[in-house]
C-alpha cells in the first residue's frame, strides 16, 4: 500500500477506506488476547480462545487503518534495545529529578525539529514514545508527510544542547531500524555510516 | 519492612500535597490535568506499595483503571482546549 | 538468607520509586512553565511504577501475576507518551509557554507559516478539523 494512500485513509477524505486483512491483524489479535489472558491471570486454553473471540468482535466493530509491519524483526537487536531503554530511562528520571531540585525555575529548555529518516508511521510512532520516555524531551507536533518531529526538550542552554538532543533522537531512530525497520531503511543507515558526509535531521 | 513502609508513605503524601498544590494554583486548566495525573499515579503508588506489605495482588486491577482514566482524562481535555480555540 | 536479600532489594526499589513520585510533585511545583511540568509528570512516574511493580513481584514471587504487571506497565509505556504529547500540543497551541526560559524554537517559524497559509485559504471547506488531529 502506498504512502499517499495511507494518508488519505487516516485523513478519510476519500470515502473509500484502505480496510486491513486478517493476516494484517494477526499481530494485533494475538496482543489482545494475551492481554484478556493477563487480566484474567489464567492462560487456559479456553480462556485464550474466548479473548480471541472478543479480540476479533473488537476489531471487526471498531475499524482500524492497518499497521504495515516491516516483516524484520532482529531479537537480539531487540535484547540490546530494551537493555538500553531501562538504562536509560533511569538516568532520565534521575536527571528530571535533580533539575526539579537544584533548579528548579531557572531551567532552559528548547522546541527542536527533527526529520527522521524513515517513512512508516509504526516507526515514527515508536521513535516518538521511546523518545518521550528516555532523553528530556517530548513530542509538541508531528508532520507525517515529511516523518517531522518538533520536540520540547528539557535542560537546553545553548545552540550546542540543541545539537546533542537531534543528535540523541537520531540515534533512538537508529537503534530502532537496526531492530523492527525495513531492509531498505537498514540498507540505507549502513550507507549512511559508511558515508558520514551526508548531514540528517537538520531543518530544512 | 515497617521502616520502609514509613518512608514511603511520608514521601507520597508529600508527592500528594506537592500535586495538589499545583492543582489549586494551576494557572491553566492544562496544568490542573497534569497535576491529576500525577496524583492518580501516586495513588497507584501507594495501592502498589499496600499490596507488597500486604502480600496480595488484588488491587493491581486499579493500578491499570487509574493509568486508563488518567490517560483518558489528559486527552479528551487537551483535545477540548485545542478545539476551542480552532472554532 | 535469600529471603532477607529479596526484602531489602524490595524496600530498596520501593523507597526509590517513591522518590521518583515525589521527584514528579517537587518538579511539577518548580519547573516554570506547562511545557518543562510535563517531563516531570511523564519520565520519573514510569520509573517508579516500574519499580514499585518489580517490587511487588520480588515480594509475591508468583507466576500467575507477573503478566499483570508486566502489562501494567506496558500500559504506562504506552499512555503516557500520548497524554505527554496532546497536553504539550494543546499547550503549546493555546500558547501556554514563557517565551523566555525557550532558547530555541523551531517550530515557531512552522507554526507562522503555516497560519498564514490557513488564512489564504480561508473559505474553502476544508474538513479542519480531522486534518488537523492526523498531520
């Protein structure tokens, strides 16, 4: 499915709406069933199959727009990933902590662009709340036509910080494609590295 | 374990009476959202912490309504405030 | 001895998650304006319930309830970045910022731009109000 077709589904101006399969929600049925089963604190058989039951009512009564999975998914990648995360979370919240404290008030901060270099909205969406969660930022605005994000972030003093902070979003992006993007988007960071010349995330 | 208890309890009614200043001074119907946030979050801390001195787990079904309703609650507002000033 | 050692790891997770808690109240009571009150609101609070929650698995050490917790804060994860996002949208929309504490902004430009296109093309009916919640 195309991209302009995907922004003409979300916006529903056509009418016509891009409906998922079922081999498209497969992700999502099996999520929400293992939620029914947590909830539950049972995961019998019969239970799993009547969370399912209900996953697939759900999702047959209140449509979605489908998630275009990239069909690559690196689980070591994903290990390191999530490793990271919970390092990184905790020294988020330490440092929100000492800024709260120590100074309070008189902390700067700055509204920031950054153009990611992927396209798919399942990525944008993730970099967006792996990025709310981990670096002192979060996200004011998104223009999805050009995957842009306009973040606020805290503890900003100078042009220098500003850097840092696009710096650390673009390297979230990163460690996200490495994991969940699509071949061409890892094919691309790899050339991207190998070439460092070419400048990403700077405003336009 | 009764220590522990007695720190964090003095520390989230702290955290309590902190949120719930900024509840009544709230310049904007915004900040009074996040300050309720924060407080039903707290509030979750503590049924958190009720239920490990009390060795059960029959409360974690609201510790998820609260994260829900606190959810809920900060969007459907924010999008009201945006909405307004739009029409 | 295994016992004592998952208490006092335990108490320890729960002192410091209350902590994060309270990091939450003194930042939202001194940080100075909506937009820097959010990220105290968000980053401590899914620290301390991940902690408060590992915590209490530590303490019930029972299979049966660790996919609750997991999906507890599976769901923090996943709210409140949103809720970050729509209240920073709506604040920063309706203007609810100190210029002064900003050192930069990126989007000011953007916003400009964008208000005036919006009144070139005023009287076209343009569904607004769908359009503006996706872009």
């Amino acid at each position: 499915m195309s991209r302009e077709q995907r922004l003409a589904d979300a916006k529903d101006e056509s009418g016509q709406r891009q409906r998922s399969t079922l081999r498209q929600e497969i992700p999502l049925l099996v999520g929400m069933m293992l939620v029914w089963g947590a909830l539950w604190q049972d995961f019998a058989i019969g239970n799993l199959v009547f969370g399912l039951l209900i996953s697939l009512l759900l999702v047959r009564v209140f449509r979605l727009p489908p998630i275009i999975l990239s069909g690559r998914f690196n689980i070591w990648r994903a290990v390191v990933f999530i490793g990271a995360f919970l390092r990184d979370v905790t020294r988020a919240s330490f440092e929100v902590m000492y800024l709260a404290v120590f100074r309070g008030p008189r902390t700067t901060s700055a509204v920031i662009t950054v153009t990611l270099r992927t396209e798919s909205d399942l990525l944008v969406t993730f970099v967006g709340h792996v990025l709310t969660l981990v670096p002192g930022s979060y996200v004011v605005e998104v223009d999805r036509r050009s995957s842009t994000l306009y973040l606020h972030v805290l503890n900003v003093n100078d042009q220098a910080g500003v850097e840092k902070a696009r710096a650390s979003v673009l390297l979230i992006e990163e460690r996200l494609i490495r994991m969940m993007g699509t071949a061409e988007e890892l094919a691309a960071l790899n050339a991207e590295k190998t070439e460092p010349s070419k400048e990403h995330g700077a405003p336009s | 374990m009764n220590i522990v208890l007695w720190i964090c309890g003095i520390t989230l009614s702290i955290a309590a009476c902190l949120a719930i200043v900024r509840l009544a001074k709230g310049p904007s119907i915004l900040e009074r959202v996040i300050a309720t946030d924060v407080l039903l979050l707290i509030i979750s801390a503590a049924l958190c912490i009720e239920m490990t001195v009390n060795q059960h787990a029959n409360n974690l079904v609201f510790v998820l309504l609260a994260c829900l309703v606190g959810f809920v609650g900060s969007v459907t507002v924010s999008r009201f405030v945006t909405d307004r000033r739009n029409a | 001895m295994l016992d004592t050692l998952i208490d006092i790891v335990a108490g320890t997770f729960m002192i410091v998650g209350c902590l994060m808690s309270l990091a939450a109240g003194i930042g939202m009571l001194r940080f100075p304006d909506l937009l820097s009150r959010l990220h105290a609101a968000t980053k401590p609070q899914v620290l301390g319930l991940f902690l408060l929650l590992a915590a209490l698995g530590l303490e019930l050490r029972s299979w049966a309830v660790l996919p609750v917790l997991v999906l507890a804060w599976l769901l923090q994860l996943l709210t409140a970045p949103v809720s970050a996002h729509m209240v920073g949208r709506a604040g920063y929309r309706t203007r609810h910022l100190k210029r002064e504490t900003l050192v930069a902004d990126e989007l000011a430009a953007v916003v400009e731009a964008a208000e005036q296109r919006e009144e070139h093309e005023i009287g076209r009916d343009r569904p607004r109000d769908r359009t503006d919640f996706i872009d």
